[in-house]
C-alpha cells in the first residue's frame, strides 16, 4: 500500500508532506524522528476512544470504560490496524532495523500508527484526527462486548480450562510467511483431553495464540 492509498485509508490527505514523513521516520533512520508525533497521537487516540466509549456504552461504569480503553489502545490492537494499511512498507528504518526485521515488528507498527495519528493531529486539527481514529476503529469497536472486556481469548480459556480441572491449552506455532516487514504467524492451540486442536493467524504470534484461544474457547465451552 503506497503513501497515497494510506491517506485514503485513514481518510485524510495531508497538507504538510513533510509531517507526513517525519511521521513514518523511525530514529534509527534520521535525527528527525517520529517520538515526539507518537507521545502527541498516544494522547489523541486516548481521548478519542475514551468519548467513543462514553457514547456508545451509556451504562457501563468508569471502570469497565477504562478496560474497554486499554483492549483497544494496547499494542497488539494498534499493530493490527497498522498491518492492515500495511504501515511497516512505508516506515523509513536504518539499515540494522531493516535486517532485523523491524518493519514487521508489532512495537514499531504501534508506534509508528500512533506517530500518524500525532500527524494528522498536527497537520489538520483534532477534528480530523478523531474521523481518522474512529475510521480505523470502526470495526473494533462494532465488536465490542462488555460483558466479556475484562479478559482477553487466552485468559478465558485457561480459566475455563482450570475450572473443570484439566490441563492448560498447547501453543505451537505452525507457520511463519512473508517477509520480514509484514510476517503472517500460524499458532495451533491444542487441548487433548478435550480432543480440540485449532488453528490462528495473526501479524504477531500473540495475536495468532489469542485467534486460535478464541476458536478453541468456543468448541470447549460446546463441550
């Protein structure tokens, strides 16, 4: 995904090209780097879900918001979204981060989504930063069921795992594709006394284990 498909994908087109840039520049490339964007947008994207929660969620109280906030701002929510505008092919790395992968790692993908929200912030204001934010998150946020906030796939499933006495759930992963800057991981979650065995896919291996926790939450709550 070039820049230009970027910016249709957050709907917003920058004005400064330049902070578009500094946005994607990652320190070990240049001393004008995106820290200072990411510190600014971490705050945007704070504000923003958090009145995205209040209106959408008129019953709940402080504290279920405040967990409701941190599954959607954490880093594998935040890497998720960033994979999927493909952000790690335009982030500008140095040579090391480059080799080592960098561009597909889920820290530097969530920094650098934070980054482009400090950026639009800057460039267009807080309203067109909050229409970015809460485009990005549309779909979190459609599934979004507080009765099950507090814990997340694999928590519930080893919880329900040790409730009936049985033992805690496999993880192996399967698979690891494509390149180093957007890496696809196949995680297998095995639970033999149950006789389930299922398969997750994600841009980090956490992310496939909790796909796969999900799957496997489902066929033994069946049992």
């Amino acid at each position: 995904m070039s820049v230009t498909a970027i910016e249709q994908a957050i709907g917003y087109a920058f004005r400064s090209r330049e902070t578009l840039q500094q946005a994607l520049t990652h320190r070990s490339f240049a001393a004008e780097h995106n820290e200072r964007l990411e510190f600014l947008g971490d705050s945007v994207l704070n504000c923003v879900i958090a009145q995205a929660l209040y209106e959408r969620f008129a019953r709940e109280r402080e504290g279920e918001l405040s967990r409701l906030r941190a599954r959607l701002v954490r880093q594998d929510s935040l890497a998720e979204i960033a994979a999927r505008l493909d952000l790690g092919l335009q982030l500008r790395l140095g040579e090391g981060e480059l080799k080592s992968g960098g561009a597909g790692r889920p820290s530097m993908l969530a920094d650098a989504l934070e980054a482009l929200l400090g950026a639009i912030f800057i460039d267009g204001g807080f309203e067109s930063a909050r229409e970015a934010v809460l485009r990005l998150y549309e779909p979190l946020l459609a599934e979004l069921d507080p009765a099950h906030s507090g814990k997340d796939a694999k928590t519930a499933l080893q919880e329900l795992l040790q409730g009936r006495r049985l033992a805690l759930p496999q993880y192996q992963v399967r698979a690891i594709r494509g390149e180093a800057h957007a890496q696809t991981f196949e995680v297998a979650c095995l639970i033999p006394q149950l006789g389930i065995a299922t398969t997750g896919h994600g841009s980090s291996r956490r992310a496939a284990e909790q796909e796969a926790a999900r799957l496997a939450l489902e066929r033994a709550g069946a049992k």
